[in-house]
C-alpha cells in the first residue's frame, strides 16, 4: 500500500444526501465528505469526478463466510464475496448469521462496513444443517446472550421452518419462548432479527417485541398494520422468496400441504411488499446471498423491488438512506465517512442507473473507478 494520501474529490452531483436533501456538490477530504470545500494549501491535487452521487448501498441480510450450497468458507473466501459485493455497490453489510467467525473482515479497509449478528440460532433439527447453533427452547436466552456478546449488537433467530410431523411451516418456538428471547437480547444491549417465512409466526414476533424481519412473506394485513404501528421494518430478500418454488417442488411428494404454501407464499410476495410499504412499514434490502444464493446480486434485488411497484426513489430509500437511519450509520451528510458511489444517471428516475457505477468511494479511497 502506498502512503500518498488519496487525492481530494471534487463530486459535481447532484449528491444525494437523503429523499429530500440534494446538493449541488460536495469533497471527500481525509476520508469524509464535506459539504463545503475544505481550506487545502494550493499544491493539493484534487480529482474532479461528476454523476450523481448516492450512499453506498447496504444489504442488510447475506451471509460472509457460508459457501454456495451451504458449510464454512475460509477467511480469504469470505473476503471474496465482500469484494463481489463491494464492487456491486455494496458498501455496509449486516451479515444475518455466519458459520464462520468472519470478524477478522473489519479489520480491512478495503471491504464494507460489516455488521454482525454471529451465528444463526435455531431450534434443533429446524433448519438448514449445519448453518446455525441448534438449541432447545429452555437454553435459547443463554444463547441468545452469548451471540449478543460475540456480535456487533444483533441476533438473529429462525423463527420459523418446516415442521416435518406437521408437513407444514410452523413457529419453532412458543410465545414464551420468542418474549424470552427479545428479552434476553434487549438486556445484553443487542437488538434480535427473526427469520419468518409463515404468517402464524408474525404475530409472536410482534408480541415479543423483535426489532426487526427477515423474509416476512407471511405479512397479512393484521401484521401489516402491527409492524408498521411498532415501527418494525422488513428485510425483503424477494430475490430468495423466488427461490420458494425450488423448495416447494423439493418438497412436493412428502410434504404437499408445505409445497403449496410456499408457492402460495411466493405469488403474493409482490403484493405483500407493496402494501407493507403503502401501510408504512419500512422496507430495507438484503439479498440472502451465502449458503444458496451467490454474493453481488444487489441489483436483482432492486430490480424485483421495482416488480413490486416501488418508485425509483423508494428503492433507493430501501437500498441506501433507511438502512443507515436504521442501523445507525451515517450517510452522505456533512462529515460522514465517505462511503458513496457516483453513478452517470440519475437513480431516482430510474434504480437501473446503479448498475452503472462510475466509482465506488469506500473510506474516502477510490475502489472502482
Ligand atoms: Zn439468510
């Protein structure tokens, strides 16, 4: 690595600083943005670069370190796929739940912003195998504590999987169960995720106080109304609950009442999201990559949100601005780490134009472009 100090970007704009905020440019200097030229000696060398600039996108539910078809990657594979990411636009990541212990990936700048939730727990022989800590209801806010304890401040839980006595989805907890859950993480300073695929588990949920949604593809419009009054958003990962018809044709033979759920399920995805919006529910993207779904599919993502009906400006709020309200990382506004990425077109005309990344800005350094 050299140790010249990156050239300071003059971005033309417009810069995007949130849905209502726009300016008309803006500098990366000493790794931030600034809103107003910075005093510079009359030697510095600054780089013009113009386009539209928007915060770097965020996928707020993917795996780094669960290879394609599943188990532990090494270290320098799980790298890999931030960097597939991160040339994708990605810049900050909530990882929902990683086999491996892939904390070493915040010690390189040169990959997003990674928020951990440890590892996946779930009940025992209720999931995917291998993916997640397997354990009874009874030792589950233990568990809970001790991801709270390894993670950046989440946990996340499988709510819900299929029950194969049952040959349906069920919840794989009780009431009881998911309240001592929240409970547990609320007192150990995290916040608790819940994977939930069926539309029995969301009221649970709800009642438990969870602060956040992975999937959601059960929202009625009872848990619509309850999510959006709780101020609760959704990761939406609709690119995965595409995949729903892969499983219900897995399943078909032994499990015909689950099969047809899920491609019930599926069919309404659409719909769903777009009334968990119109009900003010908060949407933010994840993709699911890691484990089934390969990395750098953002764009796929936004592509189904706009299936959906979202207006290019409510995919990006999806994508960029509400995640980091949500996760507390900041943006585009004056002093923030200069985490962004320059596009020719506007995306708020149209989310296509983020496909055509000029430059990716990740702590102040040029990475693409
Ligand atoms: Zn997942």
């Amino acid at each position: 690595m050299s140790d010249a100090a990156p050239p300071v970007l003059h971005l033309t704009g417009p810069i995007l600083v949130d849905e209502t905020h726009e300016l008309s440019e803006a500098w990366v200097h000493d790794g931030r943005i600034h809103h107003e030229r910075p005093d510079l000696p009359a030697s510095t060398e600054v780089r013009r670069i113009d386009g539209a600039v928007v915060p770097g996108l965020a996928d707020l539910h993917c795996h780094l370190g669960i290879g394609d078809g599943g188990g532990g990657i090494s270290l320098a594979e799980a790298r890999a796929q931030a960097l597939t990411d991160r040339d994708t636009g990605v810049l900050l990541i909530r990882d929902a739940g990683s086999i491996i212990d892939n904390s070493p990936l915040q010690q390189q700048d040169d990959l997003p912003r990674l928020i951990r939730c440890g590892r996946h727990l779930a009940r025992t022989r209720r999931y995917l195998i291998g993916y997640a800590d397997e354990v009874e209801p009874e030792d589950l806010p233990r568990a809970v504590a001790r991801e709270a304890g390894r993670s950046d401040g989440w946990v996340k839980l499988v709510g819900d999987w299929i029950d194969r006595p049952v040959g349906d989805l069920s919840p794989c907890w009780d009431a009881d169960t998911f309240t001592a859950a929240a409970q547990a993480a609320h007192d150990h300073g995290a916040r608790i995720t819940a994977h939930t695929f069926a539309e029995q588990t969301l009221p649970l949920l709800l009642d438990a106080g969870f602060d956040c949604l992975e999937h959601a593809t059960g929202l009625t419009a009872d848990t619509i109304a309850r999510a959006a009054d709780a101020d609760v958003p959704v990761v939406t990962t609709l690119v995965n609950v595409d995949a729903f018809e892969t499983y219900a044709r897995q399943g078909e033979k032994k499990f015909p009442t689950y099969s047809a759920h899920m491609r019930r399920l599926r069919e309404q995805r659409f719909e769903r999201t777009r009334d968990a919006l119109d009900a003010g529910v908060k949407l933010l993207t994840g993709t699911d990559a890691g484990g089934v779904l390969s990395h750098g599919i953002i764009h796929d993502e936004l592509d189904e949100l706009a299936t959906a009906g979202l207006t290019a400006t409510e995919i990006l709020t999806a994508a960029a601005w509400e995640p980091r309200r949500f996760l507390n990382v900041p943006g585009l506004e004056d002093g923030a780490p200069a985490d962004l990425l320059v596009v020719p077109r506007d995306p708020r005309e149209d989310h296509r134009a983020l496909r055509d990344l000029t430059h990716v800005v990740l702590r102040g350094s040029v990475v693409v472009g």
